[in-house]
C-alpha cells in the first residue's frame, strides 16, 4: 500500500471515529432528556419560529422537561423577554445530530 492511500484511509478512519462520537453523544443527550425521534414531515404543519409548546408537543415532553432542555445550552434559544423562540431549522439540525 503507498502512503497516499495510507493517508487516505487513515482519514476516512478518523472521519467515522468523529461521527461516532457525535452520534453516541447525541444518543447520550436524547436518553438523558427521554426524546423520542421525530420525522421531518412532523414540522412541515409548525411556524418557522417555534415556542416551547411546540417543542413539548414535537418531543412529548412535559413542562419542566422542556424547560430544562431549553435551558440546556443544546442549541440556540432567542429569549423575548420571559418568551422562548426556537428557530425551526435550529431545531431540525439538532434533532439530525448536525
């Protein structure tokens, strides 16, 4: 094998090493909080901007756990005052792992 091939798949390796973690990370953070997963369609019928109702409905989640799951730093939450706003795309990307 010649080292350019070597390089190459040692890459590759390291690449799927990385995403492994993201994803045993995302799976770790979806068990802690209980989250079930959501199919993209599902968000097709919310507004672009979602509230914290939103999200409880999206997950089935209770009060206190979408809270803390908005509080958590998981992705980025737009305080209006004491209103939440969740930019749907946001949402979408961190429900993909992305």
């Amino acid at each position: 094998m010649d080292v350019d091939a070597l390089i190459k798949e040692v890459r590759a390796y390291r690449e799927l090493l990385n995403e492994t973690k993201e994803e045993k990370t995302k799976l770790v953070e979806r068990v802690r909080f209980d989250l079930p997963s959501v199919d993209e369609e599902i968000l097709d019928a919310y507004p672009d901007a979602l509230k914290p109702k939103d999200i409880q409905n999206i997950l089935g989640l209770g009060p206190v756990k979408t809270y803390e799951l908005l509080n958590s730093g998981e992705f980025h939450v737009v305080r209006v005052g004491r209103s939440y706003m969740i930019s749907k795309r946001v949402f979408l990307n961190w429900l993909k792992g992305q």
